[in-house]
C-alpha cells in the first residue's frame, strides 16, 4: 500500500492541480467521501462542493468544485470537472449576487422563470461563498 495519493484535476480549460496527497475529501451525489492510498478502486459522480486536499495530517487546500466525476484507481485520484475554482479566484461579492438572484428567482415562481435553473446557480453561488472563506494556507491560486 502507497503512503500517498496521486491527485489530478482536470477542467476543460486547465489542469488544476497535479500532485501528491495524504488524503482527498469529495463532495460525491450521495454526500461526501474520503479518499485515502489503498482506497478500493470506483468512479464517483460529483456533486457541487468543497474538494478538501490533506497533506501531513492537516487540510492544506480547498477548491470549489461544480460537478463532474472522479476516478479512484490505484493510489490515483483524477477529478474530471466543468468547472473549479480555488478560493483566491473567487469573487466572494460576486457570489453573493448571484445567490441573492437567485433567491429571489426561486421565491417569485413566476411561469418564465426555470426553477430548476434557478435552484442551480444558487448551489453554485453557495459553494462559491463557502470556498472562497476558506484561508490559504499554501498560497494557491
């Protein structure tokens, strides 16, 4: 059994992130998952939330991820995601509007507005505000 993990992620317009880890905590459809070296092999589909990234015993890094999948095989985690962002990308003002829009999309029920559209960008909006709280502690971007 390896000690570590080798952790990718992916988006269409860059990679991410490509190193070695202690342990990977993903928001997976069903709630979240801790991924440690050994882990049994799967693929996950992800939710929208918190990528928690653990190096000597201690969370070092947070991202935002929005969905997407990951692959877990032999000591190797690659996360295939639309879109993910660390915290110093966010625009935590930004995030905020979006929610309260979103809020109010949700709250008028009104026959043009798509709910489900809705309901969407305030999950995304949410996990952006959680994130970009987060302190960075290895100076990532």
């Amino acid at each position: 059994m390896s000690k570590r993990l080798s952790l990718k992620i992916i988006t269409p317009l860059r990679l991410l992130y490509d190193e070695d880890v202690d342990m990977v905590i993903l928001r997976g459809a069903d709630g979240d998952m801790g991924i440690l070296p050994g882990c049994e092999s799967r693929a996950a589909v992800l939710g929208y939330g918190p990528l928690r990234i653990f190096n000597n015993g201690a969370e070092e890094n947070e991202l935002a991820v929005m969905g997407g999948f990951a692959e877990i095989l032999n000591d190797k985690v690659t996360v295939l995601s639309d879109a993910a962002e660390w915290p110093s990308e966010i625009d935590r003002v930004r995030a905020e509007a979006a929610k309260a829009r979103a809020q109010q999309r949700i709250l008028q029920k009104s026959g043009d507005t798509d709910i489900q559209r809705a309901e969407l960008s305030l999950r995304r909006a949410l996990v952006r505000i959680e994130v970009s709280s987060y302190p960075l502690i290895r100076g990532r971007k």
